[in-house]
C-alpha cells in the first residue's frame, strides 16, 4: 500500500505566520511564465479530457 | 535530450479498461510510486479521492498525475487582521494537490513531468475551479523539478512546497481584469 497523501493541512502558530509571510511569491523569471502560458494552452487543447 | 512534441502526448483518465492493458510495464524507477499507480489510484478514483490522468506516447504508458481538491487550513486565533490574505478572512484557501507525478524512467528527460505538470498548473489557471495555490509534497529527487517551475517551501516544516496561482495569473496578465465585463460594467 503505497502511503496516503494527507488532504486539509491545518497550519498553526509560527507555521500559519511564515505560510502568510512568504505566500506571496517573488517576480517569476520570463522561462517561467514562458512556462505558465504554454500551460494554459497546453490545458486548453486537452480540457476535454482532462 | 529533445522533448518529445506536445501532438505526440496523448491524455485518458485512469479507468479499469486501461488499468488492466497498460500498467503493468510501467516502470518510474520509484517503488512507491509505481505501487500507488498499480494498486491504489483506481481504488483511490472510484472513492472520489482523486483523479489521475495517463499520458500515452505511441501508445505506450509514459507517465501520469494524480490530482486531489484539497485545502490549506489557517488556525486564525493568533493572527490578526493585517495577516488576512488579500483581506478575505476565510478559514480556508482552495488548492489543488498534486498527490503523485511521475514518468517511466525510460522516458525521463524527454518533457513529459513538465507537460503533465503544464495540464495541472493550465487546469487551475484556466479550469472551472477557483483554486488559490497549487500545492505538492516531492520526493527529493523532483525538489530542482518543481523549483524551476516556481514552487517552493513556505514554512520551516516543509510539508509542502506551493504556488501561488494568484500572482501567477496577476503576473501573467497584469493589465487584463479575471471579468472582461468589469470596466464596461463600471462606466
């Protein structure tokens, strides 16, 4: 069996502080959003079946 | 090495026809997941636990993704209005999780993590779903993989590294408003 992934973290305390402090991410680099728009075309042609 | 083209991937969810016919070859070089893609993600499917999805190239089975709705819980007590994310005081923040990703060895290195992970990241951007981050816990050997995409650890405990699919979508569109009705609306 392989191991269960752990759905609904709960984050408290320092974790819930750092979680808020660092949620907000640093400017992408262009090869990623290079990357994030081929996957909005790449989800587009496959959105019937996925 | 060249990456395979994009035409040449073919997407079908997990059902039992597939199962039965293309499973038992495959081989990620990682027992664990190859255990889960063989015994548990159809089990897993029909509870509605998760979903995952194959990608075929010539017909052969060369890697798959299995996603999960899942949420990130903030415990509130300790924290005040001014660590509210965007001002919305919810309890919880919608996510998806990428619960296995993982490529026939045979085939690693060819571009397929990164397309499955592309129909991921293009679902939460573009799906029917409002989905805040999208959340993943590697395996050592994906840690660079998804580094390069932009994900990593928000906490000390690294239980998760996330994405957050706001600034994402804000650094993909700066200028563009989510409704294209919303200026029009306003004048």
């Amino acid at each position: 069996m392989a191991r269960q992934v752990e759905l609904g973290l709960t984050l408290s305390g320092e974790e819930a502080k750092e979680f808020l402090k660092n949620e907000k991410s640093p400017a992408f680099t262009s090869d990623q959003l290079a990357f994030f728009r081929q996957a909005k075309k790449i989800y587009k042609a496959n959105c019937s079946k996925f | 090495m060249e990456p395979i083209p994009e035409r040449a991937l073919n997407i079908e969810l997990l059902n039992a026809r597939n199962a039965k016919y293309t499973l038992t070859s495959f081989d990620s070089g990682d027992e664990e997941l190859d255990d889960f893609l063989k015994n548990d993600a159809l089990k897993e499917q029909k509870l509605l636990l998760s979903r995952t999805h194959l990608c075929f190239y010539k017909d052969r089975l060369a890697g798959f993704i299995t996603l999960a709705a899942d949420s990130i819980r903030l415990d509130k007590d300790k924290l005040d209005a001014s660590q509210h994310i965007d001002g919305c005081d919810y309890p919880a923040y919608p996510c998806i999780l990428i619960a296995r990703l993982a490529v026939d060895k045979r085939l690693q290195k060819h571009g397929i993590g990164h397309y499955l992970l592309s129909l991921a990241i293009g679902f939460a951007l573009e799906g029917p779903l409002g989905c805040r981050y999208i959340s993943v816990d590697p395996k050592e050997t994906a840690l660079e993989f998804y580094k390069k995409i932009g994900f990593s650890y928000w906490t000390k405990s690294k239980r998760r590294m996330y994405l957050n699919m706001m600034d994402v979508a804000q650094q993909l569109e700066p200028d563009e408003s989510l409704d294209p009705w919303s200026e029009d609306l306003s004048q």
